[in-house]
C-alpha cells in the first residue's frame, strides 16, 4: 500500500530514502518504538510523539507511521520497509545481492562483481559485502532467489561431488 502510494505521487526515492533514514534511527533507540506501541499512552499522545520524531519525512509516510501507531504495530515498521524495497525494486528492475567474501572487497572487486552479475540478470544489481570466516578464500553472491558459489570451499566441494558421481572401470587404479 505504501509504494503504490508513493508511486502514485511519483515519490518512490523519496520515500525510500526515509525508511532507511528511520530504520537507522529505530535502530539507535530501540526503546522507542516500544513506546509508540505501549498501551500505557493513549493513541493521541502516541501521535503526538510520532509527530514530533517524524515531521521532518513526507506526509504520506509520516501517516503511515500514524496508522501503525494506531494499530500498535509500529514493531512492524522494519518489515513494511522490506515489502517496500521489494516492489521498489521490482518496479526499477532491481536486484539486490550479497557478495560474502573472507576479508573486504575493493570498490573495483565489487564493481566488477556488479558487472558479472547485470549480464547475468539482466537487471541494475547492488552489491553489499559481507564478511565470513566460513569463507576460505573467493565469492558466495547470494542474489533473493538463488546463489552463485565461487568459494574456494564451494569449488572442492563440486569437485568432491563430482568425483563421487563418476564410475570407473577396474583397472584404471583409483579407488573412490
């Protein structure tokens, strides 16, 4: 409901923009969002502080914190977020991937990751690095639906795997 609305007024990035804005904020005060869904305040003090944290943001997200305080649902603001970016990101032909890598990789690494992977989709991809001790060496890129493994642990285990599927005939000396 909240991206057709900010499609609808042609404010998309905008509103994008502000949910990471308060993602960021309830992250830094927890206790907040608690207090915006407490039974103990009535629904209009509960506004009013929603008012005075948020008027800065857009009136069409600003009422919709307003009905999610009404609701008591504000703890579900982060996952309002996450359906948000998934139409933004199927509307703009967005993909969103995770490159997890043993230490950081460079903006040319990543760039050229980000590359591979829109001739690979077909869509503008963006790539945020992950950092994994369970990763020996190379790249898991791990797309919303599916994962391209190009760790050194990825590549011996398809080559284990491999070994095992073949069949050999006796005498050739190996034993599997």
């Amino acid at each position: 409901a909240l991206y057709s609305l900010a499609r609808d007024e042609n404010i998309e990035e905008i509103i994008a923009e502000e949910l990471n804005a308060i993602e960021e904020i309830i992250k830094e005060n927890k206790d907040y969002v608690k207090l915006l869904d407490t039974p103990a305040l009535s629904v209009e003090e509960r506004i009013k502080l929603c008012d005075e944290a948020f008027s800065s943001f857009n009136i069409i997200l600003l009422n919709f914190i307003k009905i999610l305080v009404e609701k008591k649902s504000v703890r579900e603001l982060l996952s309002c977020k996450k359906e948000y970016f998934k139409e933004y990101d199927k509307d703009k032909n967005i993909e969103r991937a995770v490159a997890i890598t043993k230490i950081p990789l460079s903006e040319e690494q990543i760039l050229e990751i980000k590359k591979k992977a829109e001739n690979i989709t077909g869509k503008t991809v963006y790539i945020k690095n992950e950092i994994s001790d369970d990763v020996i060496g190379g790249v898991i890129l791990r797309f919303s639906d599916s994962q391209y493994d190009g760790s050194v642990k990825g590549r011996l285990k398809e080559m284990e795997n491999l070994l095992k599927s073949l069949t050999f005939q006796k005498g050739w000396g190996l034993c599997i």
